[in-house]
C-alpha cells in the first residue's frame, strides 16, 4: 500500500545555470586575490602561449590557467613535480560546471625564479654537450685581430681597449656592438657574434659586459646566446660580470674569464710570453755559463804541474771566449728575430689599413647597392628608373638612376 503526501516548498526551485550562476557570483566575489601552495602535475603549454596544470597535494587537486599576458614574463619553464606558489582568483566555467583558478602569479618553492631557470637551462645544455671539456677550443697565442662584442657605451669596452693598448699595440681589434640588456639584447648579442664568426681574420671573439644583478646580466643566460657562442666560428671568451658573477655564457664559451679586463689580458700574453721567455733564456744561459766557469777554475785550480796549468788556463780561455761569443750570438738573433716580428707586424697593419673598405670611402669613393643588396659593378647590373643605394664613408643615399651608359 503507498501512500503518498504532498511536501510544502519554501524555497524557489533552481534551473542548473540559475544555481550555476550563484556559485559562480558567490566565488569569485570571495575569492578575488588569494595565493595556493601545491605540486604541479599535468602541465600543458598550448601553442596560444596559454599554461594549463593542476597544483594538488594529497587530498585535493586544484585546476589552474596562466594565461599568456601572464606567463610571458615568467623566466623558468613550467614543469611536472615543481612547488608553486600561485597567485590569482578562482573562476566558475558554467558550460561544464567546473571551478578553476586564473593564475596571474607563479613562485618556486624553496628556489628564487631567476636560480630556477638558470638551473633548468643549464641542465638541458649540459645533456647536449655544450659544456663538455673536450669541445672546448685553445685560444690563440699570438692572435693579430679580436672580435669584441659589447655595448660601445659599456665600461667594459674601455677596460678591455686600455687592457690592450698597455699589453700589446700591434693586435688589431673589431667591435661588433649590440645591447648588453633590456628588450631586445639577447638577438643583439647573438646576430653580433655571429657576424664576427663570418669574418676570416677574426682570430678569437670576447664577449664581454660590466658587473650588474642578474637580472641585469640575464641576456647571458639564454638558450639564444649559448647556441651562437657555441655555433662561433673562432674560439669565444666569456668576460661577463665580476668574479663571482658565472652565466650560461661562461660554462658555454671556450674559456671563460672573471673580468671584461682579463679577458683582453688573455688574448694579449702572447707578447709578453714572449719577452718573459726571453728574459728566462737570458738568465739560463748566464746561469750555465757561470757554472762552466766555476768548474773550469776548479779543474785548474787542482793542477799543480806549470804546464798542465798553462794548458787548461788556455783551453779555459778559448771556452770562455766561446761562450762569451754564443751568447753574443743568441743574443743578437733573438734581437733580430723580434725585431723582424714586430716589422711584420708593423708592415701587415699598414696593409690591412690601406686595403680597409672604409680608407677607401673616405678618399670620395662609394659602394652601390641595389635592392636585394648585391653590390653594382657594371653600368649594365642597373636599368633606368632603378633606385640604388649608396654607401659613404659617413652615411648612406638613396638614388634613382636616370640613364646608363657604358662610358664615362
């Protein structure tokens, strides 16, 4: 037997998006501003540049949305396994009646953002070999032209000038400029060095910038730039910050030096190898010379007989004479041997001034250029109305060529 009975109602009767709706009001006007501690798991990165993850612990999994506004200033990757702390609001999706929380925030736990990235870099080129020994290439001793890329306003120019003009005046020096931070750097720094890699007579490159925080010196720090410093044609010197400062860039680079003034200290030891080598010779031979000579007194201080002292006083003699006579000699060739090397090089600068391309704009020459850039070397690469560019030794023009004729 059913019985049935009527319930009184005294609430109104709710359609899903009117209840949807309430909840969806009651959380996100409470929680607009607040900050979630948990692991993250399920992490996604859609090609829109938005961050989907989970942050869970061991009762509860929270979905979360870093939007791409959001995440494009966040320096690490987002990873499975990393504790977060987030900072955003929550949200309601009513289409699936789902909560999720709107990230706009993300911080490590236990590590700093600027040490989590760096360590996750660093990882990832260390398994591909870019900091292995054996990859690494011996920097020039005697190296006639250095590449330097740095800001040309930075101080660690004028270190690594002064450096070079006190150690060794004969080097020749490039500057390929760039920014050294901010915006827009890290291309700067990479399309530099590779710039100087494509020019033949570039010996060794120093990549160098003044000591700052890292934030200051992260350009060093990028995937970007250890890819051209390891893509270099030359060997690469790493002086970027101060001692204690190290960067991508130093584990990537062939030697890495605790100063931009060190750097240049690297490449310009060849000369004074060279006169502290032969300072040592000097001081050798003077050494083995005064030894032959204490030996020989020796000798003919134990001879009593008249003659046999005569004998080794003269024998004494034609070895001192012989001596004196090959020093004067190892002297005079080394002196000679300098002397020439350092006419070479004279002569080789001189050259290399006269033949520059910019020696032979500055005497009213100018290099035509038309549009896809290939430089114009007869009156028939151009036709009428064509518009060229000229470059000056100060600036350059835009012309349109009227006529052509093969003559002048």
């Amino acid at each position: 037997m059913f019985v049935t009975r009527e319930v009184s109602r005294m609430q109104p009767v709710l359609t899903v998006s009117e209840l949807t709706g309430l909840i969806k009001d009651t959380l996100e006007g409470t929680f607009t501003y607040i900050y979630v501690v948990g692991e993250v798991s399920n992490a996604k990165v859609y090609p829109s540049g938005h961050w989907y993850f989970s942050l869970k612990d061991q009762d509860a999994t929270l979905p979360c949305v870093c939007f791409k506004n959001a995440n494009s200033a966040i320096k690490f990757k987002l990873e499975d396994g990393l504790m977060m702390v987030a900072r955003g609001k929550l949200s309601v999706y009513p289409p699936r009646g789902s909560y999720q929380m709107i990230v706009t925030g993300l911080e490590p736990v236990g590590v700093g953002e600027w040490q989590l990235a760096f360590d996750q870099l660093a990882a990832k080129l260390e398994k591909e070999g870019f900091f292995a020994p054996e990859r690494k290439r011996p920097i020039p001793i005697f190296p006639r032209r250095i590449g330097v890329v740095t800001s040309p306003a930075g101080a660690a120019l004028r270190d690594i000038l002064h450096t070079l003009k006190r150690r060794n005046r004969s080097v020749n020096v490039l500057i390929s400029p760039c920014k050294v931070q901010g915006e827009g750097s890290v291309d700067e720094i990479a399309r530099a060095i590779a710039i100087l890699s494509e020019i033949e007579d570039v010996d060794v490159i120093i990549v160098a910038r003044g000591g700052g925080s890292i934030e200051d010196l992260w350009s060093f720090n990028t995937e970007a730039v250890a890819r051209a410093v390891l893509s270099a044609a030359v060997p690469v010197i790493s002086g970027v910050g101060h001692e204690t400062d190290v960067t991508i860039c130093d584990l990537v680079a062939d030697m890495r030096a605790p100063t931009p003034t060190a750097a240049a200290e690297l490449v310009a030891k060849g000369t004074v190898e060279l006169m502290d080598k032969w300072g040592l010779l000097d001081r050798r031979l003077q050494s083995q010379m005064s030894e032959k000579l204490a030996t020989a007194r020796r000798q003919v201080e134990r001879l009593s007989p008249l003659n046999s002292l005569i004998r080794y006083s003269e024998r004494l003699q034609r070895l001192t004479e012989r001596v004196i006579s090959h020093r004067q000699t190892l002297n005079s060739r080394l002196k000679m041997q300098i002397s020439s090397a350092q006419h070479k090089l004279k002569t080789s600068r001189e050259k290399l001034v006269a033949l520059s391309p910019l020696n032979v704009l500055s005497r009213g020459f100018a290099v035509l250029r038309r549009a896809d850039k290939s430089v114009v070397r007869s009156f028939s690469d151009v036709q009428p109305g064509e518009t060229l560019e000229a470059l000056l030794h100060e600036g350059k023009l835009k012309i349109k060529i009227e006529s052509v004729d093969e003559k002048w």
